[in-house]
C-alpha cells in the first residue's frame, strides 16, 4: 500500500537549485548597472537577504518589505550607487525568473514519482519568478498545483498556510501527506505545526541544532522512492 500518495515538494534547495540561480542574478544585476560584487559585498547581500526572508517567516514584515529593503540597506552600507525605486529589485527579480538549475537527480525523481503519486509545490517567494522557473526547469507538467506564499496570502511555516493547501486539494488528507524540504525553519517546523509528516532534504549534512525532529532525513531525492513507496 502507497503510504504517502500526495507530496508537498519546497521548491529552492529542494528540486530547484537556489543558491547557484542567485549567484548568476546577482553577477548579472550588478553587472547591467555597473555595480562592483566582490565576496564581501556578495556575502554581505545573503546575510541581509537571509535574515529579512527569516522576518518573513515569522509573520514579522512582509514580503514587500524583504524585497523593498535588502538592496537598499546593501547600498547604504557598501554606499553603493544603486537605484532604489525598485529598478533594481525588479531586474533581478528579471534575472532569477531565468535561473531553473536542478538539484541533483530532481527531474527524474519527479518525473517518476508522478506516475503513482500527486505532486504539489509549496514554496515562499515571488510567485512569477517561481512559475517561471519552475515551466523552464521541466517541473511544472509533473505538479498538479503550485501554492506560492504571494498568492496564498500566509506563508511557511505558518499553519494557515497548510490550512489553505489542504483546502485546495482534492480529497487531502493529513495522514497521507509528506512534505519534503531542505528548510528546517519553513518546511519541516510548518510541517509539524500543520500535522503532516515531514522529510528533511540535506545534502549538505548539516547539523540538525534540534529545532524540530523531521520524520525522515534523506541526502539524496532519490531515497524517497523508499519512503514513499
């Protein structure tokens, strides 16, 4: 018997291959209004960055306000001369639309696992830079909705969140239900709030830090043919 027939996927760091998307928007932003990027102003950017998306998750500021506010402090600091109308913010947004890298083995696991099982993304960020990508990675045919924060109006970790996807699915039940992420913040600590089984996707091997226990931990997508059966 098919334990988990519908699967919650996070989209960056999950399938998606966030980091290496972000690092080409930024080079190429910079790049189009002749800004210097060199690693301190880089790190310094995904510091700002992380930290505004962490207010984001929980419910602190809005999402308006992560993307209204990480360039601008990034110019004050570094005192750059960059535009801070949004010109910027949009061009990136422009260029991050255009990164679809995969994870390792992510097209394939899809492709597979939509044979027996429904598919859904659920994911924090920007809703038309999350469709696009997700239509020019190959994902999208293999997912049968796609619930973006920006349109859901809560986002992960957020229970109402979940409350909505469920709302939204035909037939869903929490028993039956796995959420896969590499975010323990979002992701697995969203799914334990919302009762759904949760699996934590780490590559990287990091330390847990014992925040919230996930039900599974995998360092490879392909593990969840196991544990999805």
């Amino acid at each position: 018997m098919m334990r988990y027939p519908i699967l919650l996927f996070d989209a960056d760091g999950t399938l998606l291959d966030f980091e290496q998307t972000e690092a080409d928007a930024l080079t190429e932003t910079f790049r189009k209004f002749s800004l210097p990027l060199d690693d301190r102003i880089r790190n310094r950017y995904l510091e700002i960055n992380h930290g505004l998306w962490k207010a984001f998750e929980n419910g602190e500021i809005t999402k308006a306000q992560v993307l209204d506010t990480r360039f601008a402090q990034l110019f004050r600091e570094f005192n750059l001369n960059g535009p801070t109308d949004g010109t910027f913010e949009r061009c990136y947004q422009d260029a991050l639309a255009y990164g679809h890298a995969l994870m390792p083995d992510a097209l394939e696991v899809c492709r597979n696992l939509s044979r027996c099982h429904e598919l859904y993304i659920v994911s924090n960020g920007v809703s038309s830079t999350q469709f696009k990508r997700l239509e020019e990675s190959g994902l999208r045919p293999f997912m049968k909705q796609v619930f973006v924060s920006e349109d859901v109006g809560y986002q992960k970790p957020m229970k109402e969140y979940f409350d909505y996807v469920e709302r939204h699915i035909s037939g869903f039940d929490r028993k039956n239900a796995l959420i896969i992420g590499d975010s323990l913040a979002s992701d697995i600590r969203g799914g334990v709030t919302a009762g759904i089984d949760t699996c934590w996707y780490n590559p990287g091997c990091l330390a847990g830090g014992g925040q919230v226990k996930p039900d599974y931990e995998i360092r490879d997508l392909k593990e969840l043919y196991e544990i999805c059966g």
